[in-house]
C-alpha cells in the first residue's frame, strides 16, 4: 500500500498517522533547524534540510522525515523534542529548482536554493530601499501605487534586468527561475 500524499505541514498531521505509519509530503520542503536534543549530532542551529514527510514512531511520538540536511546528515526530528521552522515561503525557489534541474541530488537542491536565496536576498533589499517598502508584507499593495511602472530586478551577474509581477511570491518565482535558467553557478547540466 502506497503512504497517503499530504501538503507540508508544520504539525504531524495526527487523524491521517492513526491509520497510516508514513505520510508523504506532495513535494519536498526547506526547512531551518532551530535546535536538536541529540548530544551527538554534526546538526547546528540555522542549517537547512529537506524534509519529505511524517512517519509515527513506535514510541507514540512523531519525526518529521528528512531526506537531507546541507552537512549530509539525514538525522530525522522529533515532534515536541526537536525545533525547526518550516520554510513553505520558498516553495517557488523549490519549485523552480526542481522543474528547471531534475537532475540535482537533494544536496544539491539545498545548496542551490543557499545560493539564489543569497542573489534574493540582495535584490530585494535592494526594491524595498528603492520602494520605499517598509515591510513585504507591503509588497502586494504595490501594484496599485506603481501601476505604470514596472518594477526590476538587476541580475547582479549579467545586469539584465528582470521584469516583477506586484505579488511577492510571482516575483520570488521570476527571479529564481531567471538564476536557475541562466546562472547554476557550479551545477552544470551535463
């Protein structure tokens, strides 16, 4: 019997573990460790892993599965025990990674969203100066005060500039597909 297929959740999602040992997450997802109650573990705070789904233990408890963390590791976390955030924001960089480089391991994906998430990083502080944003949460009111003006992003490796949808997420998805499209750094196709 195939594990039933879920959306990340930051919670176990309990009424389906009743029935099931293992739910699989529709796709991977960031996440950023906070802390570990392993002595023993490599793991630091502020890693990054990709996590898959929820798998119930014997002990009654539940760990969140973990396909890899950026220091190899595929230590799973413990529901209640262990911290972590559940980066769902980034699904658009995941999205793009994956639809544009199949071919990248799961060490690979983690490290090439480090590396776009660095390019997004600087180009939207950058639009939030220039906006005059004081929050992203601001971000989609934009359209409306900038109706005929488009908003750019400058590609800090070739200078061409990239055309921004208003709505935050559109514009995290345009920019990560341009950097994987055009820029993969060290990950070559072969």
């Amino acid at each position: 019997m195939n594990p039933k297929i879920v959306n990340a959740t930051k919670t176990p999602p309990i009424s389906d573990l009743e029935t099931e040992d293992t739910v699989l997450f529709n796709e991977p997802v960031l996440i950023t460790l906070i802390s570990v109650d392993d002595p023993y573990t490599t793991l630091r705070p502020e890693m990054i892993g990709l996590a898959y789904g929820w798998n119930k233990l014997p002990t009654k408890q539940y760990a969140l599965m973990i396909k890899v963390w950026e220091n190899e590791s595929t230590l799973n976390l413990i529901y209640g025990v262990d911290k972590w955030t559940l980066n769902t924001d980034y699904e658009d960089i995941i999205d793009s990674i994956m639809n544009n480089r199949p071919d990248l391991s799961p060490i690979e994906i983690i490290n090439l969203f480090k590396e776009i998430f660095n390019f997004l990083e600087t180009e939207l502080i950058k639009i939030k100066t220039e906006t005059n944003i004081s929050s992203f949460n601001q971000w989609n009111d934009l359209g409306s005060a900038f109706e005929n003006e488009p908003l750019y992003a400058t590609c800090p490796i070739c200078n061409n500039k990239i055309v921004l949808d208003y709505y935050y997420n559109s514009a995290l998805y345009t920019i990560s597909e341009h950097y994987v499209e055009k820029h993969i750094g060290h990950y070559s196709k072969d």
